[in-house]
C-alpha cells in the first residue's frame, strides 16, 4: 500500500475557480476539516478551528479545506446553493468541496473510514495523511501536529506529549 492518501471524490467546489486534488496541493502541508452545516461540533468547533488554522500559517505553507460529508438530511443540506448561503453568512472563504455520492453514502468518507463530524484530517507536505481524527482536537494538539508537519512531515498521532517520535503514516485503520 502507498503512503499516498487517496484523493478526494469531490462532487462540487464553492470557494476556488479550479477543481483541488491533493496531488495539486503537495510542497505544502494541508488541513481538511469534514463537517456538515447541520452538525452542531462543526459549527461550533470543527469550523471555527479550520478557520483559525488559515488565519495562523502562510497560505504557502498550509492549506486549508473544508469537505462538506454528508450523511443525514439530505434534503435540508446536500444542495451546493444551501452550501453557499451556509458559507457566506459564516464568512467561510477557504475552499470547500462537496463529497461525491453513491448508493452507500459519500464516498471520499467511506475511502477515510472516517466515523462522522467532524473529522479532521492533516496531511504533511508529501501528501501523506499524518492525523486522521473524529470529533473536535484541541487548538494547541492540532498546532503542534501542524508546526511538526511543517517542520519535519511528521506529526503526533496521540498527544500524549510524551516526547516519543511521531507517527510514520496515519490510516483510518490506526496509525504506524
């Protein structure tokens, strides 16, 4: 298996001109926060953190991206012009691409095993995910795994603060 994660099912873009891939993002470091407009830890911590992410590090260095994963009420927030109002009125302006459905569900969720939202998912500057995690991470966790990626392309998969040496590649099946 490749230490390459596996691209992004994007059904939809808002907030870029172009398609993203994350082979189009490699030489930088990228956050993507999975969320749903309608899952109250998105709102409250999920998106607000992804937002402080892009106002702390150069554009350059870390990208940010929002994928918007959803599984539950369709009706009230699959819609890319739902989407868009949600991402005007919370001033939202980082790239944000709509997860491709199938019969089973969305699909780059199913590929990242990801549990629910929000899930964040950190990826060092070789496209290799470094942190994969379901619920909200703690601002000062998630900086140091971002300031380690971006200084050396590895980053703690448990915050223990131990000192021990980061992970070498995180999956959806754990980290090694």
């Amino acid at each position: 298996m490749s230490d390459a994660a596996p691209e992004w099912a994007i059904a939809h873009w808002l907030n870029t001109h172009a398609p993203i891939t994350l082979a189009s993002l490699r030489g930088r470091a990228v956050l993507a926060v999975a969320f749903q407009m309608l899952c109250p830890g998105c709102v409250s911590q999920g998106l607000p953190q992804a937002q402080r992410a892009r106002a702390m590090f150069a554009e350059g260095d870390l990208a940010v991206i929002g994928l918007h994963t959803v599984f539950e009420h369709h009706e009230a927030q699959g819609s890319a012009a739902a989407l868009s109002a949600f991402l005007h009125e919370y001033r939202i302006h980082f790239p944000v691409g709509i997860d491709a459905q199938d019969a089973h569900g969305p699909i780059t969720m199913r590929a990242y095993g990801m549990r629910g939202t929000p899930t964040t998912l950190l990826y060092d500057r070789a496209g290799r995910l470094r942190l994969h995690e379901f619920g909200h991470v703690e601002d000062m966790r998630l900086g140091a795994a971002i300031m380690a990626v971006l200084g050396d392309g590895r980053a703690t998969a448990g915050g223990g603060g131990d000192g021990e040496a980061a992970a070498e590649v995180c999956r959806p099946e754990g980290c090694t």
